[in-house]
C-alpha cells in the first residue's frame, strides 16, 4: 500500500482525497498543523508528501523547503494560491508538482502514481549505479571503475563499451567488429583485437594474466561480467 503524508487545514477536502485514495490503496495521513506533519516525517516513512501552502502557523513553501533539505521524498504542492510566483518557487525549491485548486482527485491519484513511478525508478537506477564497479557514461564517453576515470584509447573506449552494454552476454568477435565505427576485419585478420583487449584488461584488472571481468570464451567470443 501507498502510503502518503498530507498537510491541509481544510478538514472536509482532507477527508474527501482521504476516502478517494483509499480505493486506490493510498493511504493518506493528514496533518492540519505543519509542525505535526514535519514531526512525523522525523519518525514515520511516508512515499509521498501532498502539501497545501497557506497553513497555520508556517508557510507551505517553508515547509517544502524544509522538507527537501531533510527528507528524500517527492513533495506534490495542492494550493489555490494563483499566484505563479509560487508556482516557480516551489518548483525551484524542490517540490515534483503543482496542483492549483479546485481539481478533480482522480487527477491527483494519477499524479501520485506518475511520481513515485518516476521517483521509484531513479532510486533503483542510483542503487544499481552504486553497487557496480564498472559504469558506462554515454554522454560523456567515460567509462569509471569504482568511480575512477579509465584512460583509454578511443578505440578501447569502443570495444569495453559495447561489452558493458552486453555484460552478461558473450559478444562475438563479429559484433564487435559490426558494432565499432573505428575498427573493421583488416584488426580481426592483423589480430589487433586481441591486442586491443589485453590493453584494456591492463587498466581494468587487477591481474591481467587471470581477468576476473574481461573474459575470453574460447572459440566464441568475450563476456563482460562485474
């Protein structure tokens, strides 16, 4: 089950989005005070936090700015304040979304959905990111162990990229030659891709002469494994 924390003093709209969630199995906790629902955030783990920004006591944005500093969890703002202001200023503090009031609560369910998505996502992407040794930045064209740059060749660059992206698999000496625009069968015949890949386990491996992550499998090809 979802479960979401909600700071919003109007007690009727709290109950109606509460009852609302519940068939959709959200559950939603509301606070009508800010400073209740920052007490809990210390102590309870809510997915999501739905935020109304004019409250007793503490401004909504101040809240959203307190929230994003101490707490990773994504923040959907549900206000009437018009002003687009706000709007900008909450999104720039942090918050994921702006809901103006009034709206129909089956667009919010379908906002709450979309964000932990996306949220839940990224955060599954980052824990894969941590726990591999090796990673592959496309943009840049950097390929890191344990976080340290790799030098390489561009060439070198080429083949341990494509063996990245296949880890796993095995990745015949065909493909790889299909699959680089820097090499083509004249390295395959001279046997330059077999010089290729000994430079490239010298910088990635520990012992080059028994690699661990740059494997040959005879007769058919490499396969890249971490």
């Amino acid at each position: 089950m979802i479960k979401i924390a909600m700071v919003e003093d109007d007690i009727q709209l709290a109950e109606l989005l509460i009852q609302y969630l519940k068939k959709f199995n959200i559950e939603v906790v509301n606070f009508e005070e800010p400073f209740l629902a920052l007490s809990s955030l210390r102590i309870h783990k809510f997915d999501l936090l739905i935020l109304d920004l004019t409250l007793p006591g503490m401004d909504g944005l101040d809240v959203c700015k307190e929230v994003v500093e101490k707490y990773n969890i994504p923040i959907i703002i549900s206000s009437a304040r018009s002003d687009i202001t706000d709007k900008v200023t909450a999104l720039q503090i942090g918050a994921d979304d702006y809901l103006p009031k009034p709206y129909d609560p089956r667009e919010l369910e379908v906002r709450i959905k979309t964000i932990l998505r996306r949220y839940n996502k990224n955060t599954e992407d980052t824990e894969d990111t941590k726990k591999k040794i090796f990673n592959l930045d496309k943009e840049k064209r950097e390929i890191t162990k344990k976080g340290q740059y790799i030098k390489l060749t561009a060439a070198e660059y080429e083949v341990l990229s494509l063996l990245i992206k296949r880890e796993g698999f095995i990745v015949t000496r065909e493909e790889i030659f299909d699959n680089s625009d820097l090499l083509n069968h004249d390295y395959e015949n001279s046997g330059s891709l077999a010089v290729i890949i000994n430079r490239i386990r010298q910088k990635i491996e520990d012992n080059s002469k028994d690699p661990k992550y740059l494997q040959t499998i005879r007769g058919m090809g490499y396969k890249f494994i971490q």
